[in-house]
C-alpha cells in the first residue's frame, strides 16, 4: 500500500467552502437519514462538478 501524497488543489474560496459544506451536509443526512432539499440539492451539484474538474486534472482521490 503506497503512502497518500499532500495534494494541493487549486480552489478559489468559495469553491472549497461549497465543497465543504456539501460533504457535512452529506454526512448529517446520511446519519439523519434525511434527503436533500432542493437548495442543497444544487450546492451538492456545484461541488460534484467542482470534484469531477479535478478528477479530470488528475487530482488523486478527487
């Protein structure tokens, strides 16, 4: 098993707040068992596109 490497990711601010409190809020609706809510729904859309563009960067465990 190989040993994870720093990354740095090249986010304006708000793209890693979106990023951010897209995944708390993942993980609380996951433990809640509640499902989004429409504006959450669109945050959780943002940061998904914001992951996929680093993905497609080749940012490893993006």
């Amino acid at each position: 098993m190989s040993a994870r490497k720093p990354v740095r990711l090249d986010l304006t601010v708000r793209e890693a707040e979106v990023v951010r409190d897209a995944l708390v809020r993942y993980d609380i609706w996951v433990a809640a068992g509640f499902d989004a809510t429409r504006a959450d729904q669109r945050d959780s859309e943002r940061a998904q596109r914001v992951l996929s563009r680093l993905a497609a960067e080749g940012v490893p465990g993006a």
